[in-house]
C-alpha cells in the first residue's frame, strides 16, 4: 500500500473532528474507519495529557506561592 501524494502538509487539527488520517490506495474503508478512530483516541489522549501537565505545573506555581507566603507569615 502506498500513500497518495499530499500537495502540503495538513495542519495541527484544533478540533477532534478535523483529524483525519492520509488517504491509503487499496485500504478498505472499514480498515480506513478503524485507523482514523484511533487516530482520534490518541489525539484525545495526548491532548487530555498535555492538560494535565499544564493543571501539574499550574498547582506547582501555586504550591510554590503559598510556601513563599507561608515562610513570609512566619517572620
């Protein structure tokens, strides 16, 4: 199986619907479905993982803040 020439690269999808896999000559279109939802699941879980570390970081600044504050209260 090869795959169909593409003239530009697509972009990064912002939303989940625009996700789509490159065309594949001779993939059935069962086999087709099939990638492209795992495709979607794993941009799910990449996104879902990617906030996660920004709500991580995001405590972490907090944590930090309120250690310095409670360092400060205590002088």
């Amino acid at each position: 199986m090869a795959f169909m020439e593409s003239p530009h690269k697509p972009a990064d999808p912002k939303r989940i619907g625009d996700v789509r896999i490159p065309a594949v000559k001779g993939l059935s279109d069962d086999l087709y479905r099939l990638m492209n939802l795992s495709l979607v699941d794993i941009t799910c879980m990449r996104r879902g993982i990617e906030s996660a570390y920004v709500a991580i970081r995001s405590s972490e600044k907090a944590i930090a803040g309120s250690t310095e504050l409670l360092r400060r209260a205590r002088r």
